[in-house]
C-alpha cells in the first residue's frame, strides 16, 4: 500500500516528505485512511535520540484518527467506513500476565511501539502516524464516536488516556482532591478528566496567565507555583497528585501536599533521576507511583467517556509542511494546547 508521510531520516534531522509502502492486509488486519495526527512531545524526543538509540528512517506519530478503507478476511470488528483510533501501541505478545489482563501497555515481552520499534516478526520496521494510511491488527485498534470533533480526538489516543487511566487506577471521584502539576498537552487533559469524574480539581502551574484556561476546563482552583513557600498552606490537602511535568525539579514540596495515604503518579519523563525525602514518605503513609498509558480495554472505554461527556484535548491543525516549527513551538510550551496534523496535507 503506497503511503505518503513525513519522516526524520537522521537523529536530530528535518522531517521531511517520505513515501513509502505499509504492508499487505493480514487476516485480521484493517487498513485506514488517516485522517488526523497528533504530534506528543515524545515524538519530538525520538526523533532527536534523546531516549537513546533510534531506528531510521523513523516516521513518528502515535495519536492516530481515521477512517477504515479495507478489512482483512477474518476482520469482525471494524467495517469499512468505520472511524477508528490507534494508540501508542500497535502489538504485544498477547499471552503473558498484563496481556490476559487488557493491560496490554505492561506486556511482559515489551508492547510493540507505533513507531521506532521492530515488529513482532523481529524484521519490519513500525513507521507511525505521520502518514495519509496506517494497517493495523484490529485487536490494537479502536471506534471512535462520531459525535466528536476529529481533530481534538486525535491526542487522546496518548495525551488522553495517559491521564484517564491514573485518575482511574487512583478512583478519582466526587469528595476526592486532585491536584494536576503542569497546565500543558498532558495536564490540561487531566483536568478535563478530573472534572468529568466529579473530583475537585487544582492545578499547580508556574503559568499565571494559564489560570482563566484552567477554569474554563473545570479546575476549581488554580495555584501559582513559583516558590515552594507558595504551597505550605495546601500540606496534607490532596488525595492524588498527577505530576505531567517533564521538567527536573524538586518532588518533596508536593509530596507535602498529600493527605494520609495519598499517590503522587509520576506522568511526565524528566531528563533526570528524582530524589527522594524518605521522611516525607514516611510521614503520612504516601506513596510515590508511575504510570504509563492504558490497555486497549481501557482506551475504549476512555473514548466512550469522551463522547458522553464532550470531551476532547485543545488543538492547533497545522499541515505537514508546518510539523518542524511545531517541533520548536512543542519544546517551548508555545501550544494551547496539542498540535494535530491534518493527513490530507501528506498528499
């Protein structure tokens, strides 16, 4: 299948226009028009090497919307014309512990990525989102309602669910306090979704000026969080804290802030080891957790709460030729608040 995309062909390189073949339809395989696809900071870091080796030609691109245009002979899931989702995930060995569990996410073997990843098969090259078609095993794939807006659909195949699948692990829920660290492409989805599941909300933001965004997503409260001394009156006041924040700083002064059993879950990937106040654990029974995405189960699920209650991430469609200044304006915080190519632009 001839595909149109745009590829990083060196570590730290230009994108630039790629054409190249998907493969043929397996049994239980469907093919897509893509339609919309979101740019996640994690693109940027693969594409740059800055989490290590990289596979190249490498075309990112793991916050996928479209539309089906053919199914394998064994497909029952999909039919053509569906409007379908992929994640950052398209495999996994489908028969260990997190598997049989729809925790696909955590496969003992490792999930295959999207992109910058082998394939099962341990030959084929996973090339991602960035592209006007994708093929997909319809197992690693999901519907989307069409009662959505298609664009903002796109970021909560990763920005989405890796903030639904925490408040939900972590029972979000009426009479808990959630506090979100970081107003960004991550946290201002956690919001949405806090809000939606009826917790009270706080964001703690550096950002003054992102206050009045904040609100308008369901934030009840808003902190500015410049000076550690800023937070002393919020000690031992949340019940969950989601840190989205990939900067290095100081975990302690909002470890603080949990109450008698609280979480602080680490969302963001930070350049460098946290240190830890062990006292501060200690105190209060808290908990320090990770977490990373959500199974295919859960991604539905996601999406169905999505359609329930209007929510979709805050984007800026931008077209192919514009993906390298985006990169820059991504690095600098310089979106409201995910940018989404629109695919049509790839032709």
């Amino acid at each position: 299948m001839k595909t149109k995309g745009y590829a990083v062909l060196k570590a730290k390189e230009p994108l630039v226009a790629f054409d190249f073949e998907r493969r043929s339809l397996r049994p239980r395989d469907v093919a897509l028009e893509i339609l919309y696809s979101g740019i996640c900071h994690s693109d940027i870091h693969q594409a740059r090497e800055e989490w290590g080796p990289a596979i190249f030609p490498m075309v990112p691109g793991h916050e996928i919307v479209g539309k089906v245009i053919e199914i394998g002979s064994q497909v029952s899931k999909f039919k053509v014309g569906d409007l379908i989702g992929v994640g950052v995930f398209v495999d996994s060995c489908r028969k260990c512990s997190s598997c049989l569990k729809g925790l696909e996410q955590y496969c003992v073997e490792g999930m295959t990525g999207t992109y910058n990843a082998m394939e099962r098969d341990g030959k084929t090259v996973a090339l991602g989102g960035y592209s006007d078609k994708f093929v997909i095993d319809e197992d690693y794939a999901v519907h989307i309602p069409d009662n959505l807006d298609l664009p903002g659909v796109a970021p909560l195949m990763c920005a989405g669910i890796t903030l639904y699948s925490p408040l939900k692990n972590w029972q979000a829920a009426p009479r808990k306090k959630v506090a979100v660290m970081g107003l960004g492409g991550l946290g201002h989805m956690g919001v949405k979704f806090a809000h939606a599941l009826g917790a009270e909300v706080t964001v703690l933001s550096h950002s003054a000026t992102k206050e009045s965004d904040a609100k308008g997503m369901g934030a009840d409260h808003f902190i500015v969080t410049k000076d550690a001394k800023d937070l002393r009156h919020l000690h031992k006041s949340f019940d969950l804290i989601l840190n989205t924040v990939s900067a290095d700083i100081e975990l302690d002064p909002y470890l603080q802030l949990l109450k008698l059993d609280g979480t602080l879950v680490v969302i963001g990937l930070p350049g460098k080891p946290y240190s830890l106040n062990v006292g501060t654990i200690l105190d209060q029974r808290r908990s320090v957790a990770g977490s990373m995405i959500g199974g295919i189960a859960q991604l539905q699920e996601m999406i169905n709460f999505c359609a329930k209650h209007q929510i979709t991430s805050d984007v800026e469609v931008i077209t192919a030729d514009y993906i390298n200044q985006a990169y820059e304006r991504t690095v600098k915080s310089d979106v409201k608040y995910r940018f989404v190519i629109d695919a049509k632009s790839f032709n």
